[in-house]
C-alpha cells in the first residue's frame, strides 16, 4: 500500500513504525473473513482492511470525525486478521497508534470520556476494586436479574500456596482483578508448578500490567504502569533468582511480552523491558516444557471416565502470542476429552473493557461463542484468561474454570 503521510506524522516514531505498517499491506481482504465485528455489521469500515484505510487517511491529512473513531472503537483487537495475514501486517500495533490519534482530534462526550476513566481508574487498583467489588456484592441479592450477572458472586478462597523450596524460581504476575475476582488461579498454578519442581513467587510492589489504560488511549500512564512492574521485577532478574515470569492471564501475557516494543524508545528503561518481554511466558508454554515430568505425574492412579470439556481459547492467546495447541495438549494428557468448537478463531466479546463499552456488540459475541461453546455436549468449559473467564460465565449455565484449576484438581486427584 502506498503512503503519503503527513510529515509531522511521518517523521515522528510512531508515524515511522505506521507507515512501515501501512505498506505491508496489500489490500488482499483475507482478514474481512477472520474479523468478528464484520461478521455481524457487514460494513468494510468494521474491518481490519476498512481501519487501515481510516488510519492510512487520518495520516495523510485527511479529516477525522466521529465516525472515525466510532469504526475504531468497535474493533476488538483481538487480531485473528493478524493470524489470517499472508503478509504479516502489525495491525494491533497500528489500530494502537490510530486510535491513540483520533483521541487527540476528536472529543468524547461527557458520559463516555467519565466511563473510560472509571474503568482505568478503578480496574488496574487492587483495594479501590476490591471494595466497590464488595459494596456491589453487598447488595447484589437486592438488585434485578440483568444488573445481578454483572456483579460475580463472592470469590472461593484461594487455597494453599505452596513454601518456595525449590532451586528453581519463577515470578508471577498477581495482575489487578484476577486475584479478586479468581484468586485460586495462580494459587493453582503454583500448586502445579511445585509437583513440576519449581517454586513460584511474587514480587509485592507489581501490579497492573498496564493493558487497561493503554487501550483507553491513556497510553502515557498504561507505560507508567508497564515501567512499575519492571521496577518490581528486576531485583529478582538482575540477582538471577528467577528463570521466568509467569502470566496466567493471557491478556497481560500479550502485553508484557510487548513491552520491548512498547518501551523501545525509553533510554532508561527499554533494555530491561526486552529483557523482561524474553523471558515472559504463558503458563501453558512452562508447563508444556516440563511434559515428561507431568505425564508422570498423571500415571499415577487411573481415570474412571473421562470429562467433557470445551476450551475456549482466548485471542490474546491464540492470535496475540501465537500460542495454538498447548493447552489442548496439556488437558488432554491430563485425561479431558476435548469437544470440537466450531469457530474456534472468534472472540468471545469480552477484549478488557470492550464487554463494558460495547455492550451490544460484546453480547452476541458472547452468544455466539456459547453456543459454539455448547455445541459438543461438554460437562465444563476452560479457558486461559481472567476477562473471558468471568464474560463466559454471564453466557452459560455450564461450570468456567481457568484450565489450569483443572489440572491441579486432577493432579490432587492423583496425588
């Protein structure tokens, strides 16, 4: 694709990586066929092709308006056009740096720009969630059926997490709502991670992994929050003491491992974000690596019948860090009989704050990944990410679980 970008555009960074960008792409249309708001609204302007084009003229000059932004706002990110591209275009990264440009030209209403700085606000702050959480819990029982789903019921206690006393050592990342929300997830993992010999371990002062205020535009601070955690986490690296930081949610794993790219041009800070983003994995890619010790594990003890399961794997996951087949993997040496999900590409509509401020978009997102969900008969649903854990569980009757809960549960029941 040829450019003419404007030359302040052009000549600054994110103006030189979007025009790199830009003339990746060969206008082919693989990705109108991968894209999930173009399956529903069937306008080319809510497509990967249709944004690019957008962002491709808001450089050259053109007017922006609200449709502009609208047409951007409504995409997902969730980059299955990304998986689709035969040429490799980076359009996660550009829909990041046009819509971070359309923020800049066109002013939001009242009510949304309030709502936007709520959900950045409140959601990367651990105690200020926590308690509006609780308040909302309160008096849930008291509420209608439509607001009582968007409130969880009160969270099961985390379990035990085991003493670090293995010589090898890996970081977690508590995140911001998962351990409010889900707080067995990572005590599940590190329950896990201890039968595979290796001591999981936090560092107290991370925190959010800067997603959220970010992909609101508020790019300046979601960087804040990314330099925060490498200043929690380095002591640990730079002494050697872990091998690895471990995300058990996929959307900040997508995150971190770009953290590289995202602090590229801070001198203080981007050797120690490539650093960080090398040695960031999912917890599926650690667990896979140590499948001979797991498999033994598993031999232990016999299973009676195996459990349906569907998996529900996340964009972040499958599109975002390429990560396709290990879990399945990892549940099915683990004795889950996987069913076939049809359209297993789609997003679910939850993408972070996307559930909240796309509403009716999220909805038959997430009534159509149910349905594709249920398709196969399964007793419980899987899935690897914090967002589409909670936004599947307001869509099906059937058990959501992280399948890393499954394995330590099958674990325990061969212990």
């Amino acid at each position: 694709m040829q450019t003419k970008l404007t030359d302040l555009i052009k000549n600054s960074p994110q103006g030189q990586e979007a025009d790199a960008i830009l003339r990746s792409c060969v206008h082919c249309g693989f990705c109108l066929a991968t894209c999930p708001t173009y399956q529903i609204l069937g306008d080319e302007l809510d497509s990967p092709r249709g944004r690019i084009y957008l962002i491709k003229q808001m450089m050259e000059g053109q007017p922006v308006t609200q449709k502009t932004q609208l047409h951007l706002d409504r995409c997902l990110t969730c980059r299955a056009c990304e998986t689709t591209c035969p040429s490799g275009v980076r359009y996660g990264a550009l829909v990041d740096i046009g819509r971070n440009l359309v923020e800049q030209q066109i002013k939001r209403d009242a009510k949304t720009s309030a709502m936007r700085y709520t959900l950045r606000k409140l959601l990367p702050k651990q105690a200020i969630f926590d308690a509006v959480l609780k308040a909302g819990q309160m008096i849930r029982p008291f509420l209608p059926e439509s607001l009582k789903r968007s409130i969880p019921p009160q969270a099961k206690t985390a379990g035990t997490w085991p003493q670090a006393r293995h010589a090898r050592k890996m970081l977690v990342l508590d995140g911001c709502v998962q351990p409010i929300l889900a707080p067995g997830i990572n005590a599940a993992t590190a329950r896990v991670l201890d039968r595979l010999g290796i001591s999981l371990i936090t560092a107290p002062n991370a925190g959010c992994c800067g997603a959220v205020a970010f992909h609101l535009n508020a790019q300046a601070e979601g960087l804040d929050y990314m330099r925060h955690n490498i200043d929690a986490w380095w002591p640990f690296v730079d002494r050697k003491e872990v091998e690895a930081i471990i995300m058990t949610a996929s959307g900040c794993g997508v995150t971190v491992k770009e953290y590289g790219h995202l602090l590229q041009h801070d001198r203080a800070y981007a050797e120690k974000a490539r650093h960080i983003s090398a040695i960031t994995k999912d917890i599926s890619e650690i667990v896979r690596m140590e499948s001979a010790r797991l498999g033994h594990l598993l031999q232990t003890g016999s299973i009676a019948q195996k459990t349906k399961l569907a998996f529900h794997s996340p964009c972040t996951l499958q599109h975002g860090m390429k990560i396709r087949g290990a879990v399945e993997e990892i549940l099915i040496a683990g004795g889950f009989d996987l069913t076939h999900v049809p359209d297993a590409h789609l997003c679910c509509g939850s993408a972070g704050t996307y559930s909240i401020l796309q509403p009716e978009l999220s909805q038959q997102l997430l009534k159509n990944k149910a349905a594709a969900l249920e398709s196969g008969h399964p007793e419980l649903i899987a899935t690897a990410n914090i967002g589409c854990l909670m936004h599947l569980k307001n869509g099906t009757q059937k058990s959501v679980k992280h399948w890393i809960e499954l394995m330590d549960e099958r674990l325990s029941d061969r212990a």
